[in-house]
C-alpha cells in the first residue's frame, strides 16, 4: 500500500502546488485518487467502485433517478457559497464572456480570483457524495435536532441525512458528524471563514463527542502528503 501510495504521490502531485491544487477540476482528480481506499459516499454510507458508480445494495439510500444518481459527485463540506460571498467577483459582474456579457458568482470568481481557487481546491473540503443529495443539502447550515422531532424531518430518499428545507437546516448521520466538524473548523481557521457562535458551540461539541475514525486519520494524512498541510483538529 505504501509503494502504491509513493507511485500515486509522484504521478499526482505536479497537479498541485505545495499548498494548494491549482483549480476545483484538478481537485476532484485527487480526490477521486485519495478515497479509493475508502469507497463510501459521505452521507449515505453508500459503497462505489473504482469508476465511481454507486452500489445502492450497500445502503438505505433509494434513487429516484438512477440515471442521474448512477455516479458519485464531489461536495464541499463548506459549502462554496460560504467562502464565495466574502469575494467582488461573487457578487458584482466583473468577468465577461466571448460575446461581452457581464457575469459574477461562482464562474467569475473561478476565472479571476485566485484566493478562491485556492479555497475551492483545498482537498480538506472534498468529500464523495450523491449527486440528488448534494443537491438537497444546498448551502444549508448544519445543526442537530431534538431526537423527538427527527421522525418528522425530511430524509432524501431513505438516506440517513436529516434536512429541513424551511429552516435551512441539514444533520448528517453521526458517522459523519465528527468529520463534518473538523472540516469547518479547520477551514474557518485556514482562510477566516466567519462561524457563527451557534456553530462555534455546535463543532466543538460534535469535534468532542465523534472521534476521528481510522480512515479521517488517514484521508489527513494522504491529503498533506499532497497538499502540504494537515487538520490539526483530526
């Protein structure tokens, strides 16, 4: 595994700089190399093979639309739009296309802003998931119901992922919570993202009570090899 890992270092990282990977596209071909060890979507617990197509025997997720949903995506934890506003390029039209129309949001500052490049790219962030799930989950905060309230939440076609479209609000399996937290703390430090203090409360607690597994460990490990830094929280 190690000599594998050394062969996979070499042939992958001239696609990133010493701290970041250049753009979200090249991003997304380490990662995809990264998680081949640990074939699981994210927030569904659903196993995929090595082409990234998804086996729905392995988990309680039911697609609607298989065509769709038949491959893995890549999802920010934090979500792009999060770290996208703090940026003029996300909110006034200073890129233009091949026939001079004016544009901002994302596609802008993916062009023109390379600080964003760096915080779209940044591997600490990518995780596999369903496309109709990544959906549903938007740029929706996280957070954490009351247990007698959860049987009357919102779970996206039998996947064990809480979300309530009225207020915004999106609480992952428990499996997941401890990474979900770290990720947000680590970028919140990295590149002062604003965490609310509800927020604040909310990933220290879950950082305490949801350890990293063996696979966060090592995921940390295989993206500073690449990348030339780890989470210190994990």
């Amino acid at each position: 595994m190690r000599v594998k890992f050394l062969l996979f270092f070499l042939l992958y990282s001239a696609f990133c700089s010493a701290q970041t990977c250049q753009n979200f596209t090249e991003a997304k071909k380490i990662a995809k190399m990264i998680w081949q060890e640990h074939r699981e979507t994210f927030y569904c617990g659903c196993k995929y093979d090595k082409y990234g197509v998804i086996n729905y025997k392995t988990c309680s997720y039911i697609p609607v639309d298989k065509r769709k949903d038949k491959k893995i995506t890549w999802e920010h934890v934090v979500a792009a739009s999060w770290y996208g506003k703090q940026f003029p390029c996300w909110k006034k039209p200073l890129c233009s296309d091949n026939n001079g129309k004016k544009y901002k949001g994302r596609s802008c500052c993916q062009k023109i802003e390379k600080k964003f490049q760096e915080m779209e790219a940044d591997l600490h962030n990518l995780v596999p998931a369903i496309r109709t799930v990544n959906s549903a989950r938007s740029n929706y905060h996280f957070g954490e119901f009351y247990p007698e309230n959860k049987q009357h939440k919102f779970n996206v076609n039998h996947c064990p992922i809480i979300i309530d479209e009225h207020y915004q609000i999106v609480e992952p399996r428990d499996e997941v919570k401890g990474f979900v937290a770290r990720v947000h703390l680590y970028m919140a430090d990295k590149y002062g993202i604003r965490l609310s203090e509800r927020e604040k409360k909310l990933f220290a607690d879950w950082n305490k009570r949801f350890s990293p597994t063996a696979w966060e460990r090592r995921w940390n490990q295989k993206v500073g090899a690449i990348q030339g830094d780890l989470n210190p929280y994990i």
